[in-house]
C-alpha cells in the first residue's frame, strides 16, 4: 500500500504508482501552490522537499525534487514538503520569504514558491556559504526579475544561517526562527513508525517472511523498470500512467558506493547523480569530481537521476555514460531467473536506442577500476548553456603520462556518433606517443575518422567535429600545462 506523510499529513494514495507526485498534490490534495510549469524537470516551479529517513543517525535527510517528474510511487515511505507545508501558523512570512521579498526577488509571483521551496531546503542541509546558497536554486528559473535579487535574498540567508551552523542544532534553532514549522521535529519518529508499519504489513502478507533484497525481480514484458523518472516522464508521461511500473529508486541494495578488496569501486544501479558527486569515497579518487558532476543538469535533477537510468537511456549524449565509458566501466545484468553476466558498458550499445540487452534483464550494478597514483581523469562538456542543458559535444579521458610519454589513454565522446562512443583508435594511438602538440594534432586527425557527427538543433556536423578537437585539447591542456599551450595547438 502507498502511503507517505505530505506535509504534516499521513496520506494513502490508491492512484498508479507510475502517475506523477506533481498532479497528485494539485488535483487530489489542491495544494496549487506546487505550479504546473514546463513538465520536464527544467523549470522548478513544481519544486518539492522529499525527505527521507537516514537508518544509521535517525534523522531526515531532505532533498530538492521536480514534482512533475516524481513517480507518485516514488513517495512511498517519505516525507514529502510543498510550499503549504513550510507556512507559519500565524499566517506571517519565512525568513526565507521574507529575504525574497526584502530584496525584490519576486513579481508575478509564478516561480516563488520554487525558489521558497529550494532556499528551504538549503537551510535544512547546505553548507553555510554563499557558493552553496547559490547552487541551491540552480533548478529554478524566474523569467521576471532577474537573479541578482534571488542571489542577494540567498546572500542574506547565509549570513544568518552562519549563526547556527552546527548540524545537530541546525533543524531546531531553524523551528525556533520560523523557517519550518514545529511538525519537523516530528518527523523522523513518523517516518520510522511508517517503515516499521510496512515491513509488518509486508510479513503479513508473505507469511512473515520478509523479501530478499538479492532476489531477482521478475518483469512482466508490459512492466516499465521505473527509477528517478527523468527521462521517462518526460519521453513517454501517458505509457507510465497506463501500465504498470517497478519502482527502483531508493532501494538501498541498489543505493551504494562502495570500495572493493580488488581495489575497483561498485555502484548500485539507482546510486544518484548526486550520490556520486557527495561521495567521500569518490572525491578522494577524483578530486574534481563536483566540478564535473555540476555541468550534469541541475541540483533537483541530480538528487532523482540515477546511473542505471542514464546507461540505459542510450543517449549518444548521456553525461554519465561518457564519463564512465573512459573508465571502462563493467556492467552487471539480472535476468528474471537470478542469473547474472558481465557486460562492458563499450559493448552496451549495438545502434541509435539499442541495447545489448535481454528484454527480462536488469542492470543492477556498476564497477570500474578508479584513477590510479600518477593517473589523471577529466570530464569536458559543451552546451548552448554552461549549467542545465544537454550536451552538443561531451567528453572524458583518462590518461597516464610519465617522462614525457603518454603511456595510456582511455578517451570517450559523445554528440558525434549514433551512440556514446569510445574512441579506441585514438586512445590506443595515443599510447606510447610522446606528449607534445604534434601528437594531438595528430591524435584529432584520428579521433575525427572515428566519429560521425549529424547537423541538428545543438549545432552543425562541422561545428561538433571543431568541439570535439576541443575538448581532446582541453583534457591535455588541463592536466598538462607546463608541457602544453594552446598557442602551439592551434
């Protein structure tokens, strides 16, 4: 049974699983403060906080998520927040509306609740620093008055929150203030007591046997395997609705991050994109990691779109896909039987959206070897916009040079081929080459005979092989800079 608490209110929703959280809080519950804007996961009118119950310190973690792009069923279990629920009982301002408002951050009023929402949510979790207020608002849009006032309302947020910045205090003295109301303190007791009351009615169901989290899955052929919704809900809304849907995100035996005794590192297949980019255990192997990961859409995106969803989704542009191509990631694949096989992800794609993939298996598990001591990784992507858009050219490298020689290089595209590519002509060229500009310049005379461009809306075939020679250039010229300059590139 789906239940999840919405705002200060238990709820149990009889709707289909696959239909969205966004027209559940307007047409059932008639909260409209939640707006009804693009429906793609772009403009954060429909901004929510989906909190949810952390095991090991008994507290609530609250993220930032596109309503529109919520599977309902991806509720189940969670706190969910609209803009109604962070009123005062007084019927007076937040100090976080009260921001907006004093510092002009609001005209037609369409975007603010999105804003309200995002700032909020900040407050509960983010750091106390103007870059982290700022990043918090990243999935927001507002086509009235600018940012400059939404910035210096965030500004005005985080000189007060530095008063209080110690974690273990922060969530009662921002009850104290008024930035959410009392119920939050409530929270994590309800959301333990929904887990236990449904894991009971689990037992009860089964006998009193519990599921078994390794178990194989078995997908009827009409099922859709349903994970942070991103792309789904957005290519195919009204297939969701009518059939029936697995929800996958937020399982935790495929929520993980993990060092193996072999040294590679695991991921489970509904890790998030911002799991990885909050990942100690990631950031001590690339120490550029959030820098990488920023240019993968926007922070409510990122809290929902999982690394299985973005493989699978087959874009010839997919972020993760390229960064995890140059590192030879390999995949694990579950049929509805329990049998498993190792697949490369650069033998995953067979053409344009075509997979080499069994109908009745599922992508469970991730693993590749991190950087070592004396490698380096980077991770390049243009588009139209340098934060929130899809790519045109995108991609990464991995690359070992000592004593002057490229002795190894793994490098990996994206825009310019029917499918992500590795680019395996060029990268085995490339070893053993010494690291000078005649071997890049030759190295781009390669990589160009491997891709094959088309001209569409994110720029000609001409343009994108010019990106692509870029963005080859940069990852060198990033690492290597002593050794390189661009002048001599060019």
């Amino acid at each position: 049974m789906l239940q999840f608490y919405l705002n200060d209110q238990l709820v149990r929703p009889t709707h289909r699983a696959g239909s969205t959280l966004l027209d559940y809080i307007r047409y059932q519950q008639h909260l409209t403060g939640t707006k009804i804007g693009c429906r793609e996961g772009d403009c954060g009118a429909c901004t929510v906080l989906v909190g949810e119950l952390q095991p090991a310190s008994g507290a609530v973690r609250y993220q930032t998520m596109t309503s529109c792009l919520t599977p309902l069923g991806n509720a189940h279990g969670r706190h969910i927040v609209t803009v109604e629920g962070l009123g005062r009982p007084d019927g007076g301002l937040t100090p976080v509306q009260q921001a907006i408002v004093a510092e002009g951050g609001t005209q037609c009023g369409f975007c603010t609740p999105g804003f309200v929402v995002s700032l909020t949510g900040h407050c509960l979790g983010g750091a106390a620093t103007a870059e982290a207020a700022r990043a918090s608002i990243d999935g927001n849009i507002c086509r009235c008055t600018g940012y400059k006032s939404l910035e210096r309302a965030a500004d005005q947020l985080t000189a007060q929150l530095l008063t209080r910045d110690a974690a273990p205090e922060r969530l009662a003295w921002l009850m104290e203030q008024g930035y959410v109301p009392a119920y939050f303190r409530q929270m994590p007791g309800r959301l333990a007591e929904l887990r236990r009351a449904t894991l009971a009615d689990v037992a009860a169901r089964t006998g009193g046997q519990l599921p078994d989290p390794n178990a194989p899955a078995v997908t009827p052929p009409l099922t859709y395997l349903l994970g942070g919704g991103t792309d789904l809900l957005v290519q195919r809304a009204d297939d969701v609705l009518a059939a029936e849907v697995q929800l996958l995100y937020g399982h935790q035996e495929r929520c993980f991050i993990r060092a193996e005794a072999d040294g590679r590192i695991s991921l489970g297949a509904a890790t998030t994109v911002e799991d990885l980019r909050s990942s100690e255990l990631l950031l001590s192997r690339f120490p550029r990691l959030r820098r990488h990961l920023k240019l993968v859409s926007s922070t409510p995106i990122r809290n929902m779109a999982t690394v299985a969803g973005n493989f699978v989704n087959a874009s010839p542009i997919g972020d993760l896909t390229i960064f995890f191509l140059a590192l030879d990631a390999r995949l694990t694949l579950q049929n509805a039987a329990g049998q498993t096989r190792q697949l490369p992800l650069r033998e995953l794609y067979r053409g344009y959206k075509q997979l080499n993939r069994q109908p009745d298996e599922q992508l469970v598990e991730i693993s590749f070897q991190p950087p070592a001591e004396g490698e380096v990784f980077n991770f390049e992507k243009v588009s139209k916009r340098t934060h929130l858009d899809i790519a045109s050219v995108n991609s990464a490298a991995r690359l070992r040079v000592a004593e002057g020689i490229i002795r190894e290089a793994h490098l990996s595209a994206g825009g310019v081929g029917s499918t992500p590519l590795y680019l395996r002509r060029t990268s085995e060229w490339l070893a053993g080459q010494p690291l000078s500009a005649d071997t890049l310049r030759e190295a781009n005379a390669l990589a160009q005979q491997e891709i094959s461009p088309i001209s569409d809306a994110r720029g000609t075939e001409q343009y994108k092989r010019l990106l692509l020679r870029q963005l080859l250039y940069a990852h060198f010229l990033e690492h290597f800079p002593q050794q390189l300059t661009l002048q001599a590139l060019l």
